[in-house]
C-alpha cells in the first residue's frame, strides 16, 4: 500500500497497485461533527476526478464526497452505509468509502502529501 | 444591523462554542461535544441553553388589555390564571401564523416569549390593538435560560427552593441572590425543565452553578433535533404567516371558547376549516432507511403524485433514525400511509408517523 495523499475537498486515497482506496479525512469529521448517514457508490460505476461520487450526511447537513481521483468504482464499503458513525471513529483506517480501478497515475501523484495537507487545512480555516 | 449578542457570549466562547448568525445574534451551534451527545445528555441528565435571543415581552393595563390582545391572540386569556400559561400565537386577518408563541399571566398584565427573528414584527403588530390605557416594554436587560431534562428539577430546587413545586406550563416569582426571578415549569425539548428569567448581570452565576452541577451547555444543534423529535414546530420552518394553526396541526391550542365565540383575526377561516377541513395539513414522517428527509424535501404518494414537501428533517439521536415534519394533502395524512421522499434524485419509502416522535415527559 502507498503513502495516502490529499485532496484540497479534504479525501484521502491510497493506492494498491491500480486500485485506490477513498475516504474523508479526520479534519472533515471533525468541521462535518457527528455523522448520521451515508451513501457510497455501486462498483461499476466510472467517476471523474473531482466528480461527486458518494454522500455523506452530519447531523447538521449534507455534503458530496468527491472522487480525487477518476476511474470505474471496485466496491463501496457497506459497513458505513449501515455504520455511519464509525466514520468519525476511523475515518482514515476501516472506514473508507470506496475503491477504485484508476486509469492514470499522474492524477494520484498530482495530489498533496500528508505534510502538504496539514499545511492546507491551517491555512484554510473553515 | 450589527450582529447581537446574549450577555453570555464571551462564556459560551470560553465554553468552546462553535457560533452561527441566528434570527440576527450570534449564537451557539454546538460545543466541544457536538450536538448528538449534547441532545443525550439533556434527555439522560439535563443541559442548559442560552435563549436569551427570545422577545421578552411585558404588557400591563386596565381592564380593557385583554379584549385588545385576545383580537389577535385566540387564547382564553380571560380565565388564563394569574402564573399559568399557554402556548398561543399572533394571527393575520387569514389566520395566518405571525408567531408562535408563550403567553403568560403576570400580576400586572401579560407576558408573552416571542421568537428572536419576529419579535420586532410582533411588537408592531400587537401594539395596533393597543391603547393609552396600555404599557408595553420588551425588556432587553432580562436573559432566558432554559433548564430542560430528567435531572432539572432536582438541580434547580437546590439552588431555588419551591421551583420544584410547579406544574407544567406555570410559573412565579422567586427570591434568589436579593434579586426577583422569574421561573416558569415549560420548555421546547419534550423533557421535563425550566425557564428561569434573570438578569443580564445575575446570569453568569446561574450558569456556573448549573455547571458544577454537570449540566452541560446545548447549542442550536441540539435544540433543533430535540424539539424536532418532541413533535414542536419551529417557527419560519415549520409555520409561517402563510400557515394557520388548522393546517398545522395545533388546533387544540386555540382555546375551546375562542373556535365557538371568535372575535380574533382570521376566525371566520378558522371556522371554515375547522367545520371542513384544510386540504393540507402538517405531519410526522419517518424515511423507512436511514436517509435523511431535508427542509423542502418533496413528498409522493406511492402512485408518484406529488403530494407535499417537508418542512423540517433531521437525525433524531434518541430515536436511534431519521424523523421529519411536513405538510401533505390532507387525505394521505393517516398514520402509516406509504408515501416515497425525493432526496439528491432518488426516491427513498417513508410513512407517515405519529407525533410526537419521542414520548414527552412533563410533570403536570
């Protein structure tokens, strides 16, 4: 398994070979508070780089889970679907949202490293 | 306007207070806990929020006080007992809700909580049926603090003994610290609990002896999710000056008298949907899954029909799932009737529930 990188809408992704794995930061959990439901995506499915690719819902509001990364989806991971709270206890371990058969790379190596992120989300305070 | 603020701005800060803009005051969201576990505790123990942003109103005046506000209040404000109270509201010519509100009987007159976004309104539309032979003040140097939860009345007896006494929907005045409060047994979360009326210079005392009783400090958040599961409408939401009180459901609170006699704003409406009917009417609704309904949510009948919209939804934390409320053509508003909610596209199964959601506490 690789190094996890970041995006700026605040996902992770790990990369086995050419299948990724995506999740939402311990950051988002923290600014989304307790969250109360989610929705990820069928495999099969093919998602854009920066495309809305699941849901994820804190008792205060909705927001879209984007994919940083394209490709055809392998498998969303049901435990958080019927566990939606687990996802503020781990979400950068067991409580990843899907995986991912990646098509280019380029688009994972173009992401933030961990470093990177954390100088991000201090300088960007929401 | 300048943002306001409740005299206990700096303390919810130092409380870890995470602040949204509300009804034109800067007020708590949540604190450190975050709102599902601050909803527990005010259900299992009891918590304290800061509702100082409310109206505040006092009336006082001859005799002729109460026609002027029974014209635009339908409560039975002539046997209203001196420190009992009633939930009520403000209604237009169509009987259209202007506020929801509490309207209580003092020595003097009346004083009524108006909600923080419609008190100036309120005022103007009151003061209209009123005469030189009536005062009025909304008194602005007087916080509110709400007690709410099993844990309230044992906790609030110690430190202002006889609170305990009261009933539900009743209050009177304490001596406490050489100052007059005044505590009313009532509140907005379906528990047990108080609403104590103190100065804007005594406030921070309270809370500090509420604190080293372990009440913790609820937000908005919470507020929101513990009314919603207690079946209470929040106003600007669930009612709106479109919306009179038959079609939301709460004609028991115009008084029994008042739908026979009439003599207030909107009766003749009234009378008509109440002999017949309103074509649409407030409900509970429970999504079937674990999806989330939203304000504006829209509602279809099994057969695909639109049929209504949601007017609030959430995650009930003690109810362990989703509940809303909305408004549904009056003929799929019978309990368990399958209705589909819209939510990003797709159509998730619901049906339509009993109110209140969770099972009210009230010492009366």
């Amino acid at each position: 398994m690789s190094e996890k990188k970041f995006s700026k809408k605040h996902e992770w992704v790990s990369l086995d070979g050419d299948v990724a794995t995506v999740g939402i930061t311990k950051h988002a959990t923290e600014m989304l508070g307790d969250i109360v439901f989610v929705e990820v995506p069928d495999a099969g499915k093919a998602v854009e780089k920066e495309g809305q690719a699941a849901v994820v819902e804190s008792t205060k509001a909705a927001s879209d889970v984007y994919s940083p990364i394209s490709g055809e989806i392998t498998e969303g991971n049901k435990a958080i679907a019927d566990d939606p709270g687990s996802v503020n206890t781990d979400p950068e371990g067991a409580s990843w949202f899907f995986k991912l058969k990646i098509k280019d790379k380029g688009e994972y190596d173009s992401l933030m490293s961990k470093d990177e992120y954390d100088k991000f989300c201090k300088e960007n305070p929401s | 306007m300048e943002v306001q603020k409740t005299a206990l701005y700096n303390y919810h800060k130092n409380l870890g207070a995470k602040f949204v803009p509300f009804a034109g005051y800067e007020m708590p969201i949540q604190y450190k806990d975050g709102i599902v576990k601050e909803h527990i505790s005010t259900r299992t123990h009891a918590g304290f929020f800061d509702v100082s942003h409310m109206g505040q109103f006092f009336l006082e005046g001859d005799e002729t006080l109460i026609d002027s506000l029974e014209k635009i209040i339908p409560a039975d404000l002539k046997n209203l007992k001196i420190n009992h109270s009633k939930y009520s509201f403000l209604l237009n010519n169509e009987g259209g809700i202007i506020d929801d509100l509490i309207i209580t009987r003092t020595e003097k007159g009346f004083c009524i909580i108006l909600n923080a976004a419609c008190k100036e309104n309120d005022i103007k539309q009151i003061s209209q049926f009123l005469t030189k032979n009536h005062k009025y003040l909304l008194n602005n140097d007087l916080s509110l603090i709400a007690l709410q939860g099993p844990k309230s009345v044992e906790i609030l007896e110690k430190l202002i003994p006889g609170v305990a006494d009261l009933k539900f929907m009743t209050g009177n005045n304490f001596q406490h610290e050489s100052e007059n409060l005044y505590v009313t047994r009532s509140g907005y979360t379906g528990e047990d609990g108080f609403e104590i009326s103190i100065s804007n210079k005594k406030v921070e005392k309270l809370i500090d002896y509420l604190i080293s009783n372990k009440v913790n400090p609820i937000g908005l958040g919470a507020r929101d999710t513990l009314r919603l599961e207690a079946g209470l409408c929040l106003y600007g939401h669930d009612l709106n000056e479109k919306i009179n009180p038959i079609e939301a459901n709460l004609k028991w609170a115009i008084a029994k008298k008042r739908k026979e006699v009439g003599g207030f704003n909107g009766w003749e409406k009234i009378k008509n949907l109440l002999a017949n009917g309103s074509e649409k009417i407030r409900v509970g609704i429970k999504p079937n899954g674990k999806v989330i309904a939203r304000e504006n949510t829209k509602i279809f009948s099994s057969d695909n029909n639109e049929i209504g919209f949601v007017t609030s939804g959430t995650f009930g934390p003690s109810v362990n799932a989703p509940v809303a409320m909305g408004y549904i053509k009056s003929e799929y508003s019978e309990i368990g009737t399958s209705i589909q909610l819209e939510v990003r596209g797709k159509k998730y199964g619901g049906k339509i529930s009993e109110l209140p959601f969770y099972k009210k506490s009230y010492v009366k």
